[in-house]
C-alpha cells in the first residue's frame, strides 16, 4: 500500500498572482484516477490532509498531480501539474514530506508537498506476487 499526503508542514505554495482560486488535486496513477476536495478560498496556498488508494501493479513508474482551480458555470483552470517518480518509494517503502515541482507548459509555478508510504500487498500463488495497493 501506498499512503500519499499532500499539502503537510510546510503549506502546498503556487506562485500565483491571485489569491482567488478555489485549487484541487487530480491524481492518476496510470488509468486510475481521483479527486482531492475542492480547497475552497485558500488561494495560493491551499492545505489538504486526504489519503487515496489505487491499486498498482508491475510496470508503474509514475503519480502525476494535477492542480486544477475549480469555476463555478465554468469549466475549471489548469493551474499546472507535478509528476512523482515512484521508484525510490519502491525502494524505501516511506517518503518524508516532499517538494515536487509544480510546472506548466515548462514554466514553475510553485510546490507541492507530499509524502509517501508504500507497503506491498502480497499474493501466493502460481506467479508470485499479485499486485499492489497504495494511498495518497
């Protein structure tokens, strides 16, 4: 299982102008995906305490985080997105609180934290190991 949590000590920061944006996380782990809650007037430093599950098997190598500013009567704003390699959550297993880069069309944006925990969920059978399990 994977624990994420996004936007601990220190506040997830967007180096943004204004300060009028309701943000939200879309998170995809190849074709899962979820949603964090809307962080409703935090602006540019929005703060989120949520944990996901997605289930992940061999071969992924990657969680991308979308920032998105939710509109109300119309669509949402892409504020820019974070890409977290998993390979060294792999390894370790934990990952403190962290600060991924968040970009857009190749231009900084501002941070977001995250921390990682990663524990296999093993099957016995024929092949070996079954899958994955992890949350963010």
């Amino acid at each position: 299982m994977h624990r994420h949590r996004k936007g601990r000590d220190p506040r997830t920061h967007f180096n943004l102008n204004s300060y009028g944006i309701d943000p939200y996380v879309v998170l995809t782990c190849r074709t899962q995906e979820q949603k964090s809650s809307v962080a409703s007037g935090k602006g540019s430093e929005p703060e989120w305490n949520e944990n996901f599950l997605f289930t992940v098997s061999d071969g992924v190598t990657e969680l991308t985080l979308k920032i998105m500013d939710s509109d109300v009567g119309t669509a949402d704003d892409f504020v820019g997105e974070a890409t977290i390699p998993l390979e060294p959550l792999f390894l370790e297993g934990n990952l403190p609180s962290t600060a991924y880069n968040v970009v857009k069309e190749q231009e900084y944006k501002g941070e977001i934290r995250v921390g990682l925990t990663f524990t296999p969920e093993v099957e016995m059978d024929n092949v070996g190991v079954d899958g994955y399990d992890f949350r963010l």
